[in-house]
C-alpha cells in the first residue's frame, strides 16, 4: 500500500506547489503505519527541485518541480502556521524555514515542508495551508471512528480521498461515505475533476452550487416550479369552504387538524378518524 500511495500524496500536496483548489491539506494515517510512511515520504520530498520553471536564459523549461508562491504574503501565511504547530509539539522532518539571504526572503518561494504529528489544537489542522506542505496527523490506534472525527473536525470540505488498497476497496468506500466533502475518490486523488459529469463542489465553508455535471448546468438556469390542473375539464383546485374566508373558528380548526392527519400521521387508526373529521367538518 504504501509505495501505491507516496506517488498520490505527492501529486495531491506538492502539485502547482500546493496551490490548488482541491489540494491535498491533511494526511491522515493509522498509527501502526505512520513510521513507515514518514520515512518513505521524507527523500522523496527532500528531492523535489525548486525555482523558476522558464529559464531566464534560454526560455527552455528548466528541471522544477515546485515553483514559487502567487502572492508573496502567502509565504508569511504559511510560516505562521508552522511556527505554532513546531511550538505545540508537531516535528518537521523537512523544510518549514523561509529561505534567507542577507536578512532578505529569496523571491516567493516556500520551501517543499512535511510537518508531522499534527494535533487538532495546532491552528494547522484546520487552517487552509495553500502552500507546499505535507501535514502528517496520525490517527491513534487505527481506529476507524477516531480517523472519522479527526477527518470531519474541520470547517472545509471540498474533495476527500480514501487510500485503503485494492483489496479493501469496500471499506474505504464505507469510511468515505461518512467524511463531510462535496467529492470522494477511492485509491485516487482529483480524478473527479476529470470527469466532466460528475458535479465539482464543496460543502460547509468549501463553498456552495457546483460545475460540470447536470448539477452545474442547472446552476446557470432559471429554475421554476410550475403547477396546473391535470384533467381540467374535471376537476380544479379550490379552497374548501371550512377554510374559506372568513374561516369558520369550529369547522375551519377540524377541518384543517384532519387534513393534518390525512397527510402526515402514520397509523392507520389516526387515518381513519381524520377522514371522519374531514366529512364531518367539510
């Protein structure tokens, strides 16, 4: 499992240097796992090359991975983040420091960070990073429950992905299924997106409405609700004379308690006597 998903923690935290949407913001990992999948993410992201993707020199596309931030005080953003979660006990495996030069920061650029044991009292956890860091919070004793508060104890959702194996692919399903976002994908990140109709959305402070999907059409429609007899020439709606104007204080209440009834009481007893007090006060 774990050499299948370093290659999609990667792409999901990493890609357009973290700047994306949709964006990996949170690992969570199971306790018996954590070391293991730490070690392995750690050379692979110590690796990772950053700088400017166009060479100023020849215009050719240079060898980067990671370029810089869009706005230089993301940089800030970002560092105050680590700064509280390194001071509430979490560990940086790697980066996490503003590059420097002569007390001055070296263009927009944030170096590629994995920050480990993630607490939820550390204003990470649910702060939107939007940067290139790999927030690891283990979930203690591989419980299923314990994964799903810590998934769900947060005020975004937009998209969510279960890595569980091939083999498991029920359960991931069962555990997505409970995970408050607009989107899920099982052993796979930001496919969705691909998928021109399925609906692209989020949910609590990720947003509302969707694109794409028939979903994000009718968001550009004026929808109504529209409203007319069927037979007509038959039959039409109109008010009944109990709750006609002026509404009869005896026979306007029974009648009205006994519609009540009729629509919304279950028991077959209480059915029965609304249909009584609807003859008997009609």
């Amino acid at each position: 499992l774990i050499p299948n998903v370093v290659p999609w923690i990667l792409r999901g935290c990493f890609q357009n240097c973290g700047q994306n949407c949709v964006g990996v913001e949170r690992v969570l990992v199971y306790e018996s796992i954590f070391e293991q999948l730490a070690q392995a993410l750690v050379p692979r992201v110590q690796a990772l090359r950053q700088g400017i993707p166009l060479s100023c020199d020849s215009g050719k596309v240079a060898d980067v991975d990671c370029g810089s931030m869009v706005m230089g005080e993301q940089i800030d953003h970002i560092q105050a983040l680590i700064d509280d979660a390194v001071q509430k006990g979490a560990k940086l495996l790697v980066g996490g420091v503003t590059p420097v030069t002569n007390n001055k920061t070296v263009g927009q650029f944030y170096p590629p960070t994995i920050i480990s044991d993630v607490t939820p009292d550390m204003d990470i956890f649910a702060t939107e990073v939007f940067g290139p860091v790999l927030t690891l919070i283990k979930v203690p004793n591989d419980d299923d429950d314990a994964c799903l508060k810590l998934a769900n104890q947060s005020s975004f959702g937009l998209g969510s992905s279960v890595y569980c194996g091939k083999a498991h692919q029920a359960r991931a399903l069962k555990l997505g299924r409970q995970i408050r976002s607009g989107m899920l994908c099982i052993n796979d990140f930001g496919s969705n997106y691909l998928v021109q109709s399925l609906p692209f959305g989020g949910v609590n402070e990720s947003g509302f409405g969707r694109f794409a999907g028939p979903e994000g059409l009718r968001a550009l429609c004026l929808e109504r609700s529209i409203l007319l007899d069927t037979f007509p020439a038959l039959m039409q709606t109109s008010i009944p004379k109990p709750l006609d104007y002026p509404i009869h204080p005896v026979r306007g209440m029974g009648f009205a308690q006994g519609i009540i009834q009729l629509m919304y009481n279950d028991q077959i007893g209480s059915k029965i006597k609304a249909i009584v007090d609807l003859i008997r006060y009609g």
